[in-house]
C-alpha cells in the first residue's frame, strides 16, 4: 500500500501530498532509498489522525528543496543511503533558520553514523525493526520537542562507538559548559538524566515555567538544538558519572 499522491512527482523517488491545515497535523517527511520500507512507514504514519506524511525521497539530495516546498514538522530519514546520506542531509538541515526536527532510522544501534548525526543535531534515532506504534510514538515526542532516546541508550551508543574517554573532547565539553549558571548546570544535567519539565522541577523545586526557561537558555548559551545535544555535552564532560 502507498501513499495517496495528488500533488506533482519530482522523481521516480519522489512524492508529495496537498499542503495540510496549519497547526492541525505533525507534518512528516520521508526519506529512505527503500521504496517498501517508505510505504510501510507511510502507511503506518498515516493511520495516525495527527499525522500527515506530505512527501517522500528516496535519498538525502532531495531533502533541502522538499523541505523549503513542504515545511514538515519532522524528517524521518534514513542514516545511509546513495548519493547524500542521511547525516549529510541532517548536517545540511539544522544549518537551516526553522529547520525540522530529524529523526534517523538505522539498523544498528551502535552506528557510527548515528552518533554523529546525534551531535549534528538529531533528535534521536529509531531501529527499523522497532513496533509501529512506537515509531508513531517517536514522531510524536519529537514534534513536542522530546529526545526520542533515553540517556541510557545515548550513553550506551557514544561508549560502543567512542571507545576509551576522549580528554581533548571532555576539557572542551567542561569548557562549553562553564558558560552555564549554578542553576543551570543542575538543570542540565537534570534534562541529560532523562527528566522530563516536570520532574526537574519537583527535583530543584521550580515550576515547570521556570524550567522552560532555563532549558531555552542552555540551548542559547551553548548554541545546542535540543536535549538529546545537552545530554551528549553532560556525556563528554563527564557529568553523567557524578552523582547526584
């Protein structure tokens, strides 16, 4: 089964739907060199009443321009394909003013690629293997601006890849973070542990407000994306091993 197509194909690995409603759906972009692989996503997205799949490409040279025409929410792509492979493409994305949020699609949790799409600035990584409902559900966290990984699974991926510490890259790490208040470093590290607005502030005793806005300000201060960066950074510097 594929995906209704009423709009123009750019390409035998290219397709787009009409232009949705703003601020009904989550508006998604598909991107794999397996056309199958592309309709099963496309199918099981699309019985999702808050999701739209408005395009499909089958390898990361398409992207930029598909993006400008169709605005998605959420790129759903895969990590290695022909031509521009899936963490060139998310490189080329977050460069973008408003670019969307990025989702990478591997086979192997423990990929390289994978790890440097993360600090590039994915928001997390999906196995093709995983259940349906949980890949909705990943969709989903993201567009809520949610990693889509645990800080267990990213601390796990960068020791498999990154092998023995790395002291240039946990000084610089140390250096970055030194531009952060008292409040929050621990706020930081607090979002690095996995909790969500909530649980840090029952945690530090703020509100959820107060958190918001200190998360946006580590994001600002140290030029980061999103979460699943902070706790990459917490990562290197070796923050996650203290306790606390």
């Amino acid at each position: 089964m594929t995906t209704p197509t009423s709009g123009p194909t750019d390409s035998p690995g290219t397709s787009e739907l009409p232009e949705a409603p703003p601020d009904r759906v989550t508006r998604v972009l598909l991107v794999d060199d397996d056309p199958l692989l592309r309709a099963g996503l496309a199918m099981m997205l699309g019985g999702a009443p808050d999701l739209l799949v408005v395009g499909e490409a089958a390898d990361g040279t398409q992207v930029p321009a598909l993006v400008a025409r169709l605005r998605p929410d959420v790129v759903l792509m895969d990590i290695r394909m022909p031509g521009l492979d899936g963490l060139s493409a998310t490189e080329r994305l977050r460069a973008r003013p408003d670019a969307p949020e990025v989702v990478v699609l591997t086979t192997f949790d423990a990929d390289a690629h994978v790890l440097r799409a993360l600090r590039a600035g994915a928001a997390g990584f999906v196995l093709k293997d995983t259940p349906p409902a949980e890949i909705v559900a990943a969709v989903r966290r993201v567009a809520r601006g949610e990693p889509v990984l645990s800080p267990t699974v990213t601390r796990r991926l960068i020791d498999r890849v990154a092998g023995a510490d790395d002291d240039l890259r946990r000084v610089r790490a140390r250096e970055r973070l030194a531009l952060l208040n008292g409040r929050e470093r621990e706020v930081a590290v607090a979002v690095s542990r996995g909790m969500s607005n909530a649980e840090v502030g029952a945690t530090l005793h703020l509100s959820v407000s107060t958190v918001k806005t200190h998360v946006s300000s580590i994001l600002t201060k140290l030029d980061l994306n999103n979460r699943v960066q902070v706790a990459l950074l917490a990562h290197d510097a070796g923050l996650l091993d203290e306790r606390g």
